[in-house]
C-alpha cells in the first residue's frame, strides 16, 4: 500500500520507499482490507480491483490478477461488492502473498 492519507488514517507510521509502514502486521493487514471496501474498489471486479492496486505499469498485472483468482477461487469479473467479509479477506490475503509481505522489525540504537 501506497503512503497516502489513507494509510496515515489507517495507522501507517512510516515510509520504506513509497510504501507505508505499519506498527505491527495486524494493522497493516486491516487497512489493505478497509481499502478494497472503498467505493473506488467495491466499484470494481476483482480483476479491476488488482489493475488499480498494481497497475500494469509497475507489476504483472495478469499475473497478478490470476494468483488472486486462484487463490480467492473466484472469476475475475466478479464484483468486490459481491464478496463478503471472508472473501475479502482472502483478497487482502492473496496480495500479501504476491507482494511478498513479511513483518519486520524495528531496531532501535542509542546515539
């Protein structure tokens, strides 16, 4: 997830490139999932909605989209408005996956 106002909102604490950081793995995980249930998601299929959140112009998209298929075990042109709370998940848990999401840690050295 980009750092946005969105992510701020969501608890991001940081950056590492153009990505927010989060405090800890749970709320990380909660804003991906609070951000496919925005209108500008939930208007969209499922494919859409991985076009949006990794655009051909910086990922493979389709590949994208297929491990997200495979792994929610739905058709692409499936409306995110359709999913339930499950199936979101799901999404939210395929794009980890892809993204190649780990927790960190944070070091702290005195002056």
């Amino acid at each position: 997830m980009r750092d946005t106002p969105f992510s701020q909102s969501h608890g991001s604490i940081g950056v590492s490139g153009r990505f927010a950081v989060f405090s800890n793995e749970q709320r990380g995980s909660d804003a991906v999932v609070s951000l496919l249930g925005t209108s500008t998601y939930q208007r969209q299929t499922i494919d859409g909605a991985i076009n949006r959140y990794a655009p051909p112009s910086e990922n493979n998209t389709a590949n994208y989209q297929a491990i997200v298929r495979q792994h929610v075990g739905l058709p692409g042109n499936v409306g995110m408005n359709t999913l339930g709370d499950d199936e979101v998940g799901l999404v939210a848990n395929a794009i980890r996956t892809v993204e190649g999401w780990t927790p960190g840690t944070v070091t702290y050295r005195r002056p």
